[in-house]
C-alpha cells in the first residue's frame, strides 16, 4: 500500500468512526495487537533508515546516488503516516471515554508516541541532509504542512462530539474547523460539504509523490488491522478496501478460536464440566 493510499484510509477512518465510538461493536483484541506491532515493526525500520542516511559516507558517489533516491520516499511515508494514526488515535480515544474504559487509547497513545521519536528525527533529515537539494527540500515541507492541516481538518469533523483536539497539529485550528462544519444549517448540507471534502483530500495528495513507498506491506497490514476494528457493515467491500475487508474477516475468525481456546482450557479432563461453572479465565488481554 502506498502512502497515498494511507490518507484515503484516515478520510474513511474519520468518517466512520462514529459508528465505532456510539455503536455496540467491540473492538478485535487481534487487530489492535496487530496494529501496535507492526506500526512498532515499521517505526523501528524507519529509525534504522534515517540513522544511516544521516551519516551516509558522501565520498562514495554510487552510495549517495542510492541514499539520494531512498530519501524522499522515506521521509514522504512518514509524514503521511502520521494522519491515519492521528485520526485512529482519536477515535480510539473517543471508543474508551464513551465506555469509561481504558483499553485501547493507550496502545495508540504509544503507537503515536513512538512514531513522533521518529518524526523528530525525520525533520532534522529534512532540514540537514546534503542527498536532498533545495527545491525536494520545500516540496516535501509543503507536502508536511499540507498533511497537518487536512489532519487537523479531519479531527474538527470528530472534535464537536468527543473533544479530540489536543491530537491536532494545532488544538486552535481543528476547533475552528469543527465550528465550521458545524455552521451548515441542514444535516444533508453537512453531509454534501464533508464528501466534497473528502474529494479533495484525495486529490491533494494524488500527485507529485514517490512512485513506490518504502514498507507497502506494512502500511497495508496497519491499515487492514485498523478496519477488522469496525463492525462488518461499516465499509462497503469492494474497491481498494477489499483485500483489507478479507483481513478484517480472519480477525474475527481469530477472535471466536482465541475464545473457543480459553474456554477449553478450563474445561477439566475428566467428563464435561458442569453449564453452571463453564467461565471464561483466559489469560488477561496483553497491555501496552
């Protein structure tokens, strides 16, 4: 999945995160696992490619051709990154308030955390590396500064209900943006604005970026971790989404063997255990 693809997943996430937040769906245990580890995974390559490519040996022309071309793709990909874990964090915060839970906020919390380490990193690549000339060098902060305002925008869409801009890039912005949505006076004006909104964040970043991205498949495997979380009616399966609703179905296949297993643990060996006693003891949920 290319990053690109990444900002149509944060317009749906955002979109649709109502239905997750004020419905009665649980949240997959699996595919929240899934999404800690492998954004973890991605965080640490990225970590690994920008320490070298700040001390890359420039007295050997082939390596600096070959760090050159590496950069801006890289750097691309973790900007972008960062508004689908905005958003998820967000929603996921909204999911807990709601239920006066603590279970799933704080494994974005730290999903976040760490990819804000790497974005700090990122930034001083941006500013200090000699592999990208000047004009890459303003392209890709326009391209940073454009990500963080559609970010913000899209949490003013969730912000009037669940008070969610401190995950901005600026709290004062996505405040206004949530007032502006809201002044539409009729419910399918409202509705009419935001898709035409979506459009256009889609057509923001359809051009001028890096052919290939540098962890497709991690991308991929997050995005797909972040829609098993929503019930089976919240997205249509066709179109780019479907290889990840088919992931989204093997989760919850997971969930019910996972549970089936627990079970069966504690069901003694010797004849079948009382209905009255059958409980569910698994081991607790994995904390972050």
């Amino acid at each position: 999945m290319h990053a690109r693809q990444l900002v149509e997943v944060a317009a749906l996430v955002a979109s649709h995160g109502p239905v997750l937040v004020e419905g009665k769906a649980v949240i997959s245990h699996s595919a929240l696992e899934q999404y800690w580890a492998t954004s973890k995974c991605r965080c640490d390559r990225w970590l690994r490619s920008v320490k070298r490519l700040a001390s890359f040996d420039a007295a050997d022309p082939e390596l600096r051709a070959a760090s050159a071309a590496e950069v801006r793709p890289l750097l691309e990909e973790i900007f972008l990154s960062e508004m689908v874990l905005r958003v998820w964090t967000a929603i996921l915060y909204a999911y807990d308030r709601r239920r006066g839970s603590n279970d799933a906020e704080p494994v974005a919390q730290n999903v976040l955390a760490t990819h804000l380490e790497v974005r700090t990193r990122a930034l001083v690549l941006l500013v200090h590396s000699p592999l990208l000339d000047g004009e890459e060098a303003v392209l890709l902060n326009r391209m940073r500064r454009r990500m963080e305002r559609w970010t913000d925008l899209l949490l003013g869409h969730l912000h009037g209900d669940y008070n969610v801009s401190a995950l901005g890039f600026d709290a004062a912005r996505v405040i206004e943006f949530s007032s502006d949505l809201k002044r539409q006076p009729r419910a399918t004006a409202r509705r009419q604005a935001w898709g035409l909104t979506l459009a256009a964040l889609r057509l923001a970043f359809e051009r001028g970026l890096a052919e290939e991205s540098p962890n497709t498949l991690a991308n991929h495997d997050i995005a797909a971790s972040i829609l098993a979380c929503f019930p089976s009616d919240a997205f249509e399966s066709t179109g780019m989404l479907r290889k990840l609703w088919l992931v989204r179905m093997s989760h919850a296949t997971d969930d019910a063997q996972g549970m089936i297993a627990s079970l069966l643990e504690n069901v003694p060996r010797r004849g079948p255990a009382p209905a009255h006693t059958l409980r569910f003891d698994g081991p607790a949920p994995r904390r972050f």
